[in-house]
C-alpha cells in the first residue's frame, strides 16, 4: 500500500504546506533531494521548538511599529465609550492564539503578505482615514500570527483583528445608512402585503401623516459585527481555510439583512399597536429574539462548512506531528528566512517612521466659500449670540466652519456654518452621548415650513433636554441623519456651503 506526498518544506509548515492522501506512513528527510516514505508509525512530538517559538518575537516587533494606530484607537476609545465592544473580538483572537500556542501549533512565518501589508500602510498614512490604515495594521498582524499558527484559523484571526477595531461608527456611515434604505424599501414590499399603505423616503417610512425613521439603533449594523464575529470566531476554532472562511462571512451578512428585516417589520406593526418604542421592553426582545435565531442558523452554516475539511485537517495534523522533530530541515527554513526577515524588520522601522514624518494629505475638501455672517433671527424670533458652553468649547474647535450659540429668549440654539467638506464634521447626538448624556430618540418632526428635524432627548444627573437639529444646503437639501450627510459628502461630493441648527428646548414633554 503505498501513498504520494507531496511537502513544501517542515520550516514552513502550515495548513496550506501539506496535501496527503492516505495515513499511517511517515517521512525521512535524510535526503534533502528525495524523500523517503516509510509505512512505520510516526512518534508523537510537538510542532512548536526553540527554532519556531522564537519567531513569536516577531508579531511584538509589528505592534510597537504601529504605534500611531493604537494612539488613534485610544482616542476613539476616550470620544466614543461604545467601541470598547471591540475588546469581545479581541479577545476571542488572542483566545485562538493561545489555543495554537498552548498546543505547539507553531511554525516559521511567512513574511510575504504581511510586508505588502506594512508597505500599503506606510505609503497611504498621509492619504487615508485612520481606519483605513489601522485596518492594514490589524490584518497585517494577523495574517504574520496566522501562518504561524496554520492556515486553519488565519482567516478567522484576521478578521477577528479587524472587527477589534472601533469601527462600528464608521460602519454606520457607509454600510448602515444603505442598508436602512434597502431596508425600509424591502420592509414597505412586506407591509404592503399585510395591508399596510406604506411609502419608503430614504431612511423613513411614510404612513399617512406619521413618518416612521429607521434608526441607526434599526440598522443592524451592530447585528452584523456581532454575527461576523461569531462567524470569524467559529471559522477559526473549526480550521476552515480562506474561502470558507470568506462564504462563512458572506452567509452571516445574508442572514443578519433577512433578520433585521424581520426586526423592522415586526417594530412597525408594534408602532402600528402604540408600542415599540426604544423603551418598552418588547424591543430589546425582538433584537435579542432574531439575533438569537440568527446566531443559530451562523453556526449550523459554519459546522457544514467545516464537515468537509475534518478529514483532510485531521491528516494534515498527522503530517505535522511526523515533520516537527526534522531538525536540518528546520534549520534550512530559518536560515532561508533571513534575507526576508531583515526586509521585516526594515519595512517596521519605516511604518513606525512615517507618522513622524511632516507628510501632507488627505481629502481634497474642494473650494471653501466666504463665510457670510450669523442671522440676527431665527424663524421669526430676534437672537442674542451667547458665549460657547463647554460642550461646543470641546468638541466643535477642531472643526472647521464657524460656531456660535444663541438664546432666543425662550430656547438655546447653536448654529454651525461649514464652508468645505469637512470629515470631522457631525450631529450634535454624538456630543451628548460622549459628554455622558443618556439619548433616547424620538419620532422625526415635519415642521409647518416642510423643514425635517431630527429628535431625541438627553438626560444627565437629574437635567432633561430635548433636542432637535438639521443640517441644510444653499440647494434646497436637508439632512436630518448624520449618516446620511457624511454618505453623501464621501460619495456625491456635493458643493457647499451648509449650515446646521440644533435647538435645545428646556422644557420636555
């Protein structure tokens, strides 16, 4: 009985490194040019030694490179508290690595993905958002981590990495605003179904006079990094490779749009009934109930995904056992390694290097117009400028445009003006939830003049406040939704300038 095995070098050993048919038989490597396969069994030893484990040094030297990306999360971490939900998906990464560790599932690396990743970042710093480049940074650790520990959970850890990242503001802004416009389409087709006369307007769902907002809270943006790191998380721990991996997160993203579908639908019939509000207890129900189902069918789709790779993993670890004690071999691979090694080290030193460097960039803002002057009045009513608060004082400065707050003897109203499209520009909402304010949204307000307002209130050590705000153009546009401007500032680009108007009424309902 005999058996074709085909190797690609034990130094380097991973998942992708060995394809074996059969069992049973082990490899003598006395002869570098030819192998000799033996049918005596194979004695059990360990994959991680001296010569491998070393090479963990490596990851630590790439993270003290990227040390402008963890000063950026740490300030987001300080601006936005919520994205301290990304430490759930970091901390299942380093749970699979030390999984591999403490199994002595440990090779030497493969160095070529992670320094095309390194140089990528180091070239786009000045250019890129910080996400982008913190993005570069996180999967280029995790593809290093992830050959060492094996093809089997480098997918699942790369993208573990990513979702660790406080991204999920910036997937609001371009993954949730279009997916709660797909979203009160597809919801508008179901309810029409049941009978209802529904219309679709952007983010909003008109029935009758009642506009009913899909929120960012109804986006299922959150459902979806928590389905895609369940999804990555279950890859890893199953050892599926790249594309299945890949299918794996594809599957979860159809499944969280078809529940939150669901979820939408189910919140407009209880709004229908008078309830559903975002304090009522059968709302959070529904988002833990369809997330749950949810959870459910990820896993049974990532387990048939892993049923057809058990065998060959199974083999592949038997390949692994049979080559860790080959020592010449391993010697050859990190001897071999050096010159790539050194081109490591050399491209860590440049990404640490660059966010020091005096380096201009970023996006081209386009023409900025003249600022023209505050109003004297505010639909109808005389205003008296106010010095800033300490809120405007914190979180305005560094944007560009002009601010200023008023008093028009019965509410507080702070008027922005921005001349040229700024990325730091946003909504008021997400100064008061930074400042310590608790936000409960309200219906949307079509005023008397066809002006759309956005609603919510804000609560803090006994002071209650409703606010309402909107921004507007020269052109007729209005934007209620910061996800909705800041989408259309990236991708339409449209010409300003804008002004915005929050008003803070002392006197809640």
């Amino acid at each position: 009985m005999g058996a074709h095995l085909r190797r690609a070098g034990c130094g380097a050993l991973d998942g992708d490194a060995w394809k074996a048919h059969g069992s049973g038989h082990h490899v003598s490597s006395a002869d570098p040019a030819r192998e000799v396969i033996s049918d005596s069994p194979a004695p059990a030893a360990p994959t991680g030694t001296p010569q491998t484990r070393i090479w963990l040094i490596l990851p630590a030297v790439q993270f003290a490179a990227f040390w402008a990306v963890w000063q950026w999360v740490a300030q987001r971490l300080v601006d936005i508290p919520e994205n301290i939900t990304g430490a759930v998906a970091l901390f299942v990464a380093v749970g699979l690595v030390v999984r591999a560790v403490s199994r002595g599932e440990i090779a030497v690396p493969r160095m070529g993905i992670p320094i095309a990743l390194m140089i990528a970042y180091a070239v786009s710093y000045p250019f890129v958002p910080p996400h982008i480049g913190a993005g570069l940074a996180m999967a280029s650790i995790g593809f290093l981590l992830g050959s060492m520990m094996g093809a089997g959970i480098r997918a699942g850890l790369v993208g573990l990495l990513v979702l660790a990242l406080p991204i999920i503001p910036s997937m609001q802004t371009h993954i949730g605003y279009p997916m709660r416009v797909a979203g009160a389409v597809v919801v508008s087709w179901w309810l029409h179904l049941l009978g209802f006369v529904v219309v679709p307007e952007g983010t909003c769902l008109r029935w009758g006079t009642n506009l009913v907002l899909i929120d960012e809270p109804c986006s299922g943006v959150k459902m979806l990094w928590s389905a895609l790191v369940l999804s990555c998380a279950l890859a890893g721990w199953s050892g599926l490779n790249g594309r299945r991996t890949l299918a794996a997160a594809l599957g979860a993203t159809a499944v969280v749009f078809a529940a939150n579908i669901l979820r939408e639908t189910s919140l407009f019939l209880l709004q229908a009934v008078g309830r559903g509000t975002a304090e009522d207890p059968m709302h959070m129900f529904l988002g833990l109930a369809v997330f749950g189902v949810a959870a459910i069918a990820i896993a049974w789709m990532v387990s048939a995904l892993a049923a057809p790779s058990l065998k060959a993993a199974s083999t592949q670890g038997d390949c692994q056992a049979e080559c860790a004690h080959d020592g010449p071999s391993n010697n050859r691979a990190t001897s071999g390694k050096k010159p790539v090694l050194l081109a490591m080290l050399a491209v860590c030193a440049v990404a640490a290097l660059v966010p020091l460097l005096p380096l201009t960039g970023g996006v081209d803002l386009g023409a900025r117009a003249a600022f023209p002057g505050w109003p004297v009045e505010f639909d109808g009513a005389a205003l008296t400028q106010l010095p800033l608060g300490s809120m405007e004082r914190r979180y305005y400065s560094s944007m560009a445009g002009h601010v200023a707050r008023f008093g028009d003897g019965h509410n507080q109203i702070v008027l922005r003006w921005l001349g040229a499209r700024d990325p730091k520009f946003h909504l008021s909402e997400r100064c008061y939830r930074a400042y310590g304010y608790t936000i409960t949204r309200q219906p949307g307000l079509l005023d008397d003049q066809g002006r759309r307002w956005g609603v919510f209130d804000a609560s803090l050590k006994g002071e209650k406040v409703r606010v309402r705000e909107r921004v507007w153009d020269t052109n007729g546009q209005q934007w209620t939704d910061e996800a909705a401007f800041r989408w259309d500032m990236f991708w339409r680009r449209p010409v300003g300038p804008w002004w915005s108007a929050t008003i803070v009424e002392t006197t809640v309902p």
